[in-house]
C-alpha cells in the first residue's frame, strides 16, 4: 500500500484530484466564459463543463502574504467546498468552480470566512440551476 493511500479509505470524505481544476487553461477557460460572482473574502467564477461532476480551483496571489498564509486560506477553501458538496448537491451540476481568494481574507478568522464562502456557493449553486 502506498504511503498516499495509507490514510485514505474507500468512505474517505477527501477531495479527489479529479475533481480539482489543475491546467491553467482550465482556469481561463472558466475566467473567460464563466460568470463572476463576489463575496466578501473572495471572488468566484464558475462555469459549466462537460464532466458528470464539479471541479473546483482555488487561487490565492501573493498579495495575501507568505506561502504558508496563501496554503491555509486554499485548505480552508478547499474544506468549505468539501463540506458543502453533499448538503448543496455541488457534484451533481457538472461546474468549474474558480475561488479567487481576496487578500482581506487574511484576517478573517475560520468561521467568517466559511460562512462567508458557505453563502457564496449556495448563490453560485442556485444561479447556475436558473441559468440551466
């Protein structure tokens, strides 16, 4: 078994590679034939993709401070979208979700920013189901 695997079970609530936007001609894609939606601590754009689930990408310049700041507000990214995929059936609308991270998002503490991201998915969510 390998050591990536090791933790990883077959309930295991991770967040596959998969269904992560990796290519940076993903991400323009999604800027450029996406819609814009903004929040306080970060800015999204998602667009529709021919996949039969989501995928999200996360963003964080450098403008937000040093690489340990960035990673932490992207894993924080990263734990809000994995929680809400179940409870706002995320996977089931075939989106690119980009996350801009704003760097105001730095001061912010884990549940503001949550709460904050939480609401903006619940609007990306049900504007892409009316623009269906």
């Amino acid at each position: 078994m390998s050591a990536d695997a090791g933790g990883l079970s077959a309930s295991s609530e991770a967040l596959p590679k998969e269904k992560r936007l990796a290519k940076r001609r993903e991400f323009l894609r999604v800027y450029e034939a996406g819609r814009k939606l903004f929040s306080r601590y970060s800015v999204l754009f998602y667009a529709a993709n021919e996949l039969p689930y989501s995928r999200i990408g996360i963003t964080a310049t450098k403008k937000s401070g040093k690489a340990n700041v960035r990673n932490r507000l992207k894993r924080w990214t990263r734990e809000v979208y994995r929680r809400q995929r179940g409870p706002l059936d995320i996977d089931s609308r075939s989106l690119d979700v980009v996350v801009n991270v704003k760097p105001n998002a730095v001061q912010a503490t884990w549940g503001d920013y949550s709460l904050d991201l939480q609401r903006a998915l619940k609007r990306v969510v049900t504007e892409s189901g009316a623009s269906r």
